[in-house]
C-alpha cells in the first residue's frame, strides 16, 4: 500500500499569548503536516526521536490517537524530550526559545522500507544537522529512485550563521527533491537579497523544476519548468500562524495522494492539476491559522 514517510524533529509546544501559557501541544515541522495527513487516514510512518518519559509517552499516546505509527521513533533513555516555549506576538507568529537534551547517539533505530510511490517529506533544521545527516542522507539515498520527495526548507534566521557550513547538505537535498517547497523568509535568510525568480533559475532549476514559495498573506508561488503562477490567498484573521507552512505541505501529499499522482507524473502535471494541488495547501494552511492547534481538526475530515 502506498504511503508518506516522514522524517523531523518531535516537540512539546507550549504556547503563550500576553506572556501567559494558551495551550501546549505536541509538536514539530513536519510531525505537524503528518499529523494532519493522520487525520485524514493516509497510510502514515514517522521518523523521530523522544524521549522516554512523560512527555515523551503524551507524545506517543497522541500519535496513536492521530492514525500516525510510532514503529520509527527512537525513545531515547539518555536525555529528556525536547521542549519549545512559543511565544505569540501582535501578529499571531511565533517566537521560540527551546530546551533540549538529546543523547549522544542520535535516532538510533532502523529505517522504514520505502517502495515505488512512496512519498518521504522531510525539512527544517532536523534535514541539515550534522549529527543527524547520516540518517537523513541514507533514507534520502534509499527513496531517491522510487518516491515523491517533498522538501520543505524551513531555514530560520536562528541558523543563518550556519548557512555556508550547511550548503552541501541543501544541495544534496535540492538534487534528491521532486517538489521543494519554502517560504519568503527562508529564502532571504538562505539567499539574502536575490528573487525568487533568481534563485530558481540560479540555485534550484538544476536540481529540482517544481519549485513552491508560500508568502502568508500575499499568496503562493508556483515555478516548474513549464508553469509560472501566482495564487492569491483569502483575507483573514489568524489566531495563530503556528504550523501554517506545515500544513500547507500536509494539503499537497494529500492531494498527491488523492489524485494518485505518481513519481513520473510530477513534472508533467497541467496547470489545471497544480491548481488542485496549491487549492489543498492553502486551505489546511488557512484552517490551522484558525485555531492553536497545529494541524487540521479532526471535523474538517468531512468536507474534504
């Protein structure tokens, strides 16, 4: 059976509005887009690492709870889970400070088997570590002849110091991508001062064609190497900008897997099948900035 295979970091949210703890929930970039695709039943494998203690069991009961596997999380023994502290400003984004005591040997378990048509979304920091590259290099090398890979960038400004050091691992992932997917903010902070245009053509074209930039409320991006597109987003009101991006990640493998796209498929797609696609995305991404949860309700199950 076909299914997405999720690799990222695993975190307690605790979020706060007007310095005063809002709600605290499990967490992480793409642990959120996979909760979401749980949710909806995709056939789902997450690839992680927590603590075994109290947070860390929440974690687990909870992703039982969401239809998400937990075969592939290491609960590690030397440590404590990793904990975020969100702090919600005037425009409902999210300023973290992190606690984290993570073992020596990192995500020490086996990989999941990937086959034809899988679909492996990965991203953030947790893509880039050097402590963890070997990992993600090896699921990387196992999927890159048989499954969609979704690459969410996500390079936060806290890591733009690392930027150089970093970038034969953001090449390496360029090159093993079908769909990269990013926001506004990353690619300043990965490519400070060039467009997007310029940096299709001069950093991403070679190694990817299908290239997403999400740019909250002015709309999405889309650039493939035949589509140039720009959507426009409904107006609205968030509660909580936590999980946008993920979710919109979430709404595209749901739609790939909806509309059975395959691997070969990818860089053929009509315009018509990217509107589909891109409509998916915003809608989870617009849903979740509804609520301080970060992923789609579970009533939203039925309209889509």
């Amino acid at each position: 059976m076909r299914k997405v295979i999720g690799i990222g970091e695993t975190i307690y949210d605790i979020i706060f509005k007007n310095n005063q703890p809002l709600k605290a929930v499990p967490g992480g970039s793409t642990f959120n887009c996979m909760v979401s695709l749980g949710r909806l039943n995709i056939p789902a494998l997450f690839v992680s690492e927590t603590g075994d203690d109290k947070i860390g069991n929440m974690i687990k009961e909870f992703m039982k709870d969401n239809n998400l596997s937990t075969e592939f999380i290491d609960f590690f023994r030397d440590g404590s889970s990793p904990i975020a502290l969100a702090f919600l400003d005037e425009k409902h984004d999210a300023e973290y400070m992190f606690y984290r005591n993570f073992p020596k040997k990192r995500l020490d378990i086996d990989l999941p088997t990937i086959q034809t048509d899988d679909i492996l979304v990965f991203g953030s920091y947790f893509a880039l570590n050097p402590l963890l590259r070997d990992k993600v290099s090896s699921i990387l090398l196992s999927a890159c002849d048989k499954a969609i890979i979704y690459y969410d960038i996500n390079f936060r400004k806290a890591h733009a110091y690392e930027r150089n050091k970093l970038m034969a691992s953001f090449l390496e992932n360029f090159e093993n991508s079908t769909i990269i997917r990013c926001s506004e903010e990353d690619l300043e902070t990965l490519y400070p001062g060039e467009s997007i245009e310029s940096v299709y053509h001069n950093r991403i074209s070679f190694y990817c064609k299908n290239f997403i930039v999400t740019k909250g409320s002015k709309g999405v991006y889309l650039k493939t190497a035949t589509i140039e597109k720009s959507y426009s987003v409904e107006p609205l009101e968030p509660v909580s900008t936590i999980g946008a991006g993920d979710n919109f990640n979430a709404g595209i493998i749901y739609g790939l897997m909806k509309y059975g796209y395959s691997r070969d498929d990818i860089n053929h797609l009509k315009e018509k099948d990217w509107d589909k696609l891109i409509s998916l995305g915003i809608q989870f991404s617009s849903e979740v900035c509804m609520s301080t949860d970060n992923y789609i309700s579970g009533d939203s199950i039925i309209s889509l």
